[in-house]
C-alpha cells in the first residue's frame, strides 16, 4: 500500500515537532527528515522533496 498525502503530512508534523522540543538535536532531526524524505520518493514519484522539507522545518519568525 503506497503512503498517501496524509502520511507525509503526518511525518512532517512530528518533525516538526522534534525541531522545535529538541534545537540541539537538529543535525540529526534534519539526517532523518532527508532519510523519510528520499524512501517517501521513492514510494511515489509525484513527491515534492523541497514542500516536504519546507514542512518538516520550524516556520521563521519575523523579528520585531
């Protein structure tokens, strides 16, 4: 069974999720989101690496 749109959102989220409860571990959360990002690729040809990216990365705030 392939993973739908879901799974990847699902992912994305606890990556997410793991950047921002663990900044010091973020060489190793990003070895892990390029590691989902290239087997997601390979289960569906239609996967966009950079959106997925993009997603699984903390959202930047603006400076005040």
């Amino acid at each position: 069974m392939a993973m739908s749109r879901k799974h990847y959102r699902a992912f994305a989220d606890i990556l997410r999720q793991a950047h921002q409860d663990h900044p010091e571990a973020r060489d190793a959360i990003e070895q892990i989101t390029q590691g989902i990002a290239g087997t997601c690729a390979q289960d569906n040809r239609h996967f966009r690496r950079q959106q997925f990216y993009d997603a699984a990365r903390p959202k930047a705030t603006p400076c005040a």
